[in-house]
C-alpha cells in the first residue's frame, strides 16, 4: 500500500510504502537513520543490518542528500519522535541519485540561500512556514465564506493608483499607461455595491526602494470590503478575523510551530476583543517611552509601532489617525475633521502593521472635494466617484498583509523567508 508520510499515523503497525526523498541521514555501525520528507511531512526511517538485504543495508549508508525513493516498512509508534511516528525500513528501491546537493546541513549564508531558493524550500524550517502560511490563507477563505462574503477578483494592471503614483510600476498598457496594483481595494468597494460583503486575495506590488525586514516589493493581500458597516464594526470583524486565523494555526499547525520553536504562549492571548488607543494617546504613550522628537501629525515608524506595541499582549488597534497622513477616501471623524475614522492593527512582538483600514467616504461632494485637493480629477477615476453617485452608503474595508502575518505567527525575523519567492529590492531570481 503506498501511503504519504501525512497518513501514516492512520497505518500504525502496517507495511507500507512511500515514495520519499532523504532530507539527512545517520548510521551508527548496525544501524542506518535515515531522515525522509514527502511534502506532506517528516518521518525517520530506521535500517537494521540483520532485519534487511544486503543490498538494502548498502544502498541506505549510501544515499546522498536530497536522493529520491520508494521506501517499505512497518510504521510503528515513537514517542522520541516530534511526529509520533517512524518507519522500520524493510526495503528501498532508488530513484533517483542527487549528486552534490548545494544546502548542507551546515550554515550558509543569506544571499546563498536567497539564490537558492528554489532548493532551500525543502528544508524542515521554511517547510514548517510554509504550511503555516497555507493554514493562514485556509482559515482566510473559511472566515469569510462562513460569514457570508464573496470573493471577488480585483485587476493587476489598473489605470490608477489606489494611494498614490510614486510606488507604482508603470508599464506600457497598448498605447496608454497601466500600472501594476499596489491594492485591490477600490475595485472591491464597487463589488461591495454589487455583493454587500466581498474579499479579494491577491498579489499587490510596490515600487519602494526598502530593505527592511517587513518590506517585499510583490506581496499578497487580503482585502475585505463591507456596505452598511460602520469603523467600529469594521473593528470587531479585524480582530475577530485575526483571532479565527490564529486559533486556527495554533490547532492545525502544532509540529510546524514546534519546528520554528515559536513560543505559542504568545499566540494562545490573540483572541478577539483587542486593545485600541488612539493616535492622540499613541503619541502620549511614545514621549512617556523617550521617543521626545515624535510630533502630532508624524506617521509611525517601526521603532514607534514597536513601542507602542511592547505596552500591549495582544495586536492593539492605533486609531483615528491625522487626515493629513491618511489615503483620500478615508471618511473624517464626525466629532473632529482633522482625524479620520481609521486604524492600524499592530503586531505584537516588533512584527509592525498587519492591517490597515478605515470607513471609506460615502457622501459625494466630500469626495469631488478629495479629488480636487489631490488631483484626481482625471477619467481614471470617475468610475470610483460614481460609487459616491448611485445609491451611497456607510461602508468600510481593510487590507491584512499575508506576508507580515506569516512572520508574525512563525516567528521568523525576515518576510524574505515567508513567501515563495520573494521579490526584493536587489532580487528577481530564481
């Protein structure tokens, strides 16, 4: 019976076979420990001299790294083993010899790894965050399915920014200009007109010249829109979205927690309701914590979010930022016009923004008024203001960066190490 590693606990005391790669291997005189991945996971195959061929003994002390098989055995319980589970080989047969497999189980350098990366996939730790990052986007689509939102698929080359034209790429659209989106989020307020509550997951880009540590240039978006929904309700829905996504790794995704030694202590407090302050008392809170230099009106940093973020167990809401700092259609504070009823979910543990949303300006003369003081007067978007034309009402939208969010739940330093194949500033292959 052929079986993945994944199911081997349902074949306890069974002889079965998998077909396998050899992640890294061990022998101790008599006996071979044979380290094996299938994708679905990792299990060890141990190889007795005296309970096999020969042949079988030889070939296991001689497999290289990264060599494909087909491996037989009886799967038996281990308690020493992190999966539960081992396999007492039986028989192998090669399929393939890796010769001089570039990643060692040795140290190697960043950029080696990054031109690597192609290979560096399979290995325990970038596996472990991958199938964290999967369970994130799984636990996403159930979310907003089970809460009656339909997905909707916004386009990658628009002929407008969302935010902005200086982090944009541009190209060649036949004979007019396209560029690539930086966030899906306009198109889904009209769908939200159309399907009251929609989501978007999708790629977004960004021409920024950074090279820290939370920045890529592609990187995905998950982007809900909601008509008849006020901030505070956006609020509720953030937190409770961030809670479900978190519960569900720390249930789903034990052993590839284990792996990455995250501490889930941490991630156990992430349940919905969050703690919100207000960019006012932000401000506060940062001259109290010695940052003197920060002024009102002044955007955040990461040594701001960072600080603001260590007073707090919990991703905690900064709300009602400037006007002055914030995107066009943000919808201004009734109570104050110089604020705009937004947030920001900041990550705990120096991880930064995750989320970034607000209500969207629904009434049109406000909006005509937007695009006069920031030009947007064009035909690019007179689609958008019509939304403000036909049947207006309240809504409001936000944005959950998948990379951050992987990072932050992994507990990995850089988002190079959480997306595939990261896009970076210095960085187009492989």
């Amino acid at each position: 019976m052929k079986i993945t590693i994944s199911q081997a606990p349902a074949h306890n005391d069974q002889t079965v076979t998998m077909g396998a790669w050899l992640a890294n291997k061990r022998s101790s005189g008599k006996i071979a420990f044979l380290q094996l991945r299938d994708g679905t996971g990792f299990i060890q195959g141990v190889v007795v001299k005296n309970d096999v061929s020969e042949e079988t003994f030889q070939l296991a002390k001689n497999l290289t790294q990264e060599s494909s098989v087909y491996i037989t055995g009886k799967i038996v319980e281990d308690t020493r083993s992190p999966f539960g589970y081992e396999m007492q080989v039986s028989d192998i047969e090669l399929i393939h010899e890796s010769i001089d497999f570039p990643i060692t189980p040795k140290e190697h350098g960043t950029e080696f790894l990054m031109d690597h990366r192609h290979l560096w996939l399979r290995s325990k730790k970038q596996h472990a965050v991958m199938k964290i990052r999967n369970e994130i986007i799984r636990a996403t689509y159930q979310f907003f399915n089970e809460n009656g939102y339909v997905k909707i698929d916004p386009p990658i080359l628009t002929g407008s920014s969302a935010e902005g034209t200086t982090e944009l790429f541009h190209t060649k659209y036949f004979d007019e200009e396209a560029y690539l989106s930086q966030s899906g989020q306009l198109y889904m307020e009209a769908a939200a007109m159309a399907f009251g509550k929609v989501f978007s997951f999708g790629p977004t880009f960004r021409a920024e010249k950074s090279k820290t540590r939370r920045h890529l240039i592609e990187f995905w978006m998950i982007e809900p829109e909601m008509a008849f929904v006020d901030h505070q309700e956006s609020l509720e829905i953030q937190e409770n979205y961030v809670s479900f996504v978190v519960q569900s790794v720390l249930e789903n995704c034990k052993l590839e927690l284990q792996v990455l030694e995250r501490d889930t202590e941490k991630l156990e407090k992430v349940k919905a309701p969050f703690p919100r302050i207000s960019y006012d008392d932000a401000i506060d809170l940062l001259k109290d914590k010695g940052f003197t230099d920060i002024e009102w009106g002044e955007d955040f940093g990461a040594p701001h979010e960072t600080a603001i973020a260590e007073s707090f167990d919990k991703p905690v809401f900064i709300t009602n930022y400037p006007a002055e700092i914030k995107a066009f259609y943000m919808k201004p504070d009734p109570n104050r016009s110089d604020v705009v009823l937004c947030a920001d979910l900041i990550a705990p543990e120096g991880y930064g923004e995750i989320i970034g949303g607000s209500q969207r300006i629904d009434d049109l003369e406000l909006m005509k008024e937007r695009y006069e003081q920031h030009d947007l007067t064009g035909e690019a978007y007179k689609w958008y203001l019509e939304l403000r034309q036909y049947g207006s009402v309240p809504h409001s939208g936000f944005g959950l960066g998948l990379e951050r969010t992987v990072a932050w739940i992994s507990g990995v330093d850089h988002v190079r190490e959480t997306i595939p194949f990261p896009r970076l500033l210095n960085r187009l292959y492989p």
